[in-house]
C-alpha cells in the first residue's frame, strides 16, 4: 500500500516535468515576449516563458518599401520611391497588437498599414504643391513630422526612412524640370561668381585705398622730418652768422682801437708788422721803393688810415724843409 502513493508521485513528477518540458521555451536575446493580462498587454522579463500563453516577437528590423504616383497641381504625376526599415516599438506594444493582431505576424501587418499611411502622406504632399516646387528633402521632412504620429499609431518605430527617387512620369516634363535646375544652378553660379568678383575688387579698393592713406601718412612723416631737418639748419646757419657777426664785432672793435692808438701815435706806425717787413724789404735791396696799395675805401678823405699816412706825409715834408733852410 505504501508503494502506491510513491509511484502516483513519480508519475505527477515526471508529467509535470514533461508538461514543463514541452510548454516552457527559453527566450532568446532579440525576442519580446508579450502575454495578455485583463485585457492589457505586457513584456515578459524572465528568462522562461509558457508559450501557449505567450507571443514572442522578433525585434529585427523589417524592410519597408514603397512605390508611390501621385499627382501634382495640374495633374502632372510623379512617382516617389521611398525606402526604409521598421521595428516593433516597444512603448506602444498595445498599438502594434491592436493593428497586427496576436500573431507572430504582427509587425508585417503593421508595415503594411504604415506604407498605406505614407502613401496617403506623400499625395497629401504633392496635391497641393507644383510640380517644379516638389523636391526630396521637403518631401522627407513632410514624412519626418509624421514619424511620431505613426509609432503611436500602428506601434512600430520607423529606424530609417529615405525618398529614394522623386521624378515626373511625363519625360518631357523631367527634361524640362531638368534644363530649368541646370539654368537655375547655372544663374546662381553666376550670381555667386559676381559676387565673388565684387567681394576681390571691394577688397582691393580697401586695400588700395589703405596703402595710399599709408603712403600719404608716409608723405607727411617725410614732410615734417624734412621741415624740422630745414629748421634745425637754418638754426644752426643763424648761429653761426650770430657767430661770425660777433667774431667780426670784436676784429673791427680791435681794428678800431689799433687805428686810434696809430692816429695818436703816428710813429707807432713804423712798429707795424707790415712797416717792419717794408723796412726789412728796403734795407735788403738797392734803391727799393716802398710800395703801398689802398682800396678806396681806405683812400677816401676822412678815413683814418688816409689821415694818418696823409699826416706822415706832411711831417716828413715839414722836416725836409726845415734841413733845407738851416743848410741856407
């Protein structure tokens, strides 16, 4: 009786065990696991999981790509290729099962409704804009101001989203569109060339006009040098003249008192430098005649040299008269 409980337990055991074994799955690293909890769905965090109870969801991206024509004003039409990936967005998982259902499928369903939304986007866009107006960027920034909208939305979260190509379907059209951007790049590398021709002789200018304000800057420097180089020598010449003019005063102060003392002193005369040489020169040679050159100056009446020699003159006769009447 007593192996019977023992027995009953091992099978429990090993049912269990099996159970376990068949219903638990070990969740991989890039697996979101969701289960479903009164109405409201969660992430599973452990390591285990039921899986009958439970729906693992790949967190690879899933390719996104999209072929669009949709017409602009005056119903020319383009064709948009957009391309992009998407993942499942792990804050708005209730949208994403909402939107793609409790399958493993789930994120597929939902891109599929994504590109629908941007489908809608894109000739939301370019139904109220020319066809010349259309272009990439603006596009993606159209689509950008969405993103937000379709996470919460559809519960995926787009990774990338690029306009691969945006051009008319008319070819006419596109070569047209296409002369009008080579002459607008064109006209802009003109305008952009002028302005870069303007912007050199501008700055030549200034720099033309700076080195002849530095040049005339220079002129005036070498001007006012000059000018007190000038004043400096006319200084220097007056003082010389001052001093020359005073060497003169005191040479004719001299001469003048020489001269009084000759014309007090007419004898003084003979004691002259110039008498001595004359009387040295008459002693030397035979019959020698004293000769003596005046300037007109010194031969004008009233000059003292005149005087003296006119009063010599009249001695030296007044003594030869004398001998002549004492020998009569």
């Amino acid at each position: 009786m007593d192996v019977i409980p023992g027995v009953i337990v091992g099978v429990l055991l090993a049912g269990g065990l099996l159970v376990a074994l068949f219903e638990l799955r070990l969740r991989q690293p890039d697996v979101i696991v969701l289960y479903e909890s009164k109405g409201r769905i969660g992430i599973r965090r452990g390591l285990l999981y039921p899986r009958h109870f439970s729906l693992p969801l790949k967190r690879t991206t899933s390719p996104l790509q999209l072929t669009v024509e949709a017409a602009a004003l005056g119903n020319l039409t383009v064709r948009v290729k957009l391309v992009g990936s998407a993942a499942p967005s792990v804050e708005h998982i209730q949208a994403l099962i909402r939107v793609g259902g409790w399958d493993s499928e789930a994120v597929s369903r939902a891109v599929d409704q994504v590109r629908i939304l941007l489908m809608g986007l894109v000739k939301e866009y370019t139904e109220r804009s020319e066809i010349h107006a259309i272009s990439s960027p603006a596009l993606q920034n159209h689509l950008n101001e969405h993103l937000k909208l379709i996470e919460e939305r559809y519960g995926v979260e787009l990774i990338s989203l690029a306009v691969q190509s945006l051009e008319p379907t008319d070819p006419k059209i596109a070569e047209a569109l296409s002369q009008q951007e080579a002459a607008r790049l064109l006209e802009q590398t003109e305008q952009l060339n002028h302005q870069a021709r303007v912007a050199a002789a501008k700055a030549k200018y200034r720099a033309d006009e700076e080195i002849a304000a530095m040049e005339h800057a220079l002129e005036l420097k070498k001007a006012e040098l000059k000018k007190e180089q000038l004043r400096s020598d006319a200084e220097l010449a007056r003082q010389r003249i001052e001093e020359e003019l005073a060497r003169s005063r005191l040479r004719l102060a001299f001469e003048k008192e020489e001269l009084e003392v000759l014309r007090r002193n007419p004898e003084l005369l003979m004691l002259t430098p110039q008498a001595a040489r004359l009387a040295e020169a008459s002693q030397s040679l035979k019959n020698a005649r004293t000769v003596i050159s005046l300037t007109p100056q010194e031969l004008a009446n009233g000059s003292a040299l005149f005087t003296l020699f006119r009063n010599l003159l009249l001695k030296d006769l007044e003594t030869k008269d004398l001998e002549i009447k004492d020998e009569a």
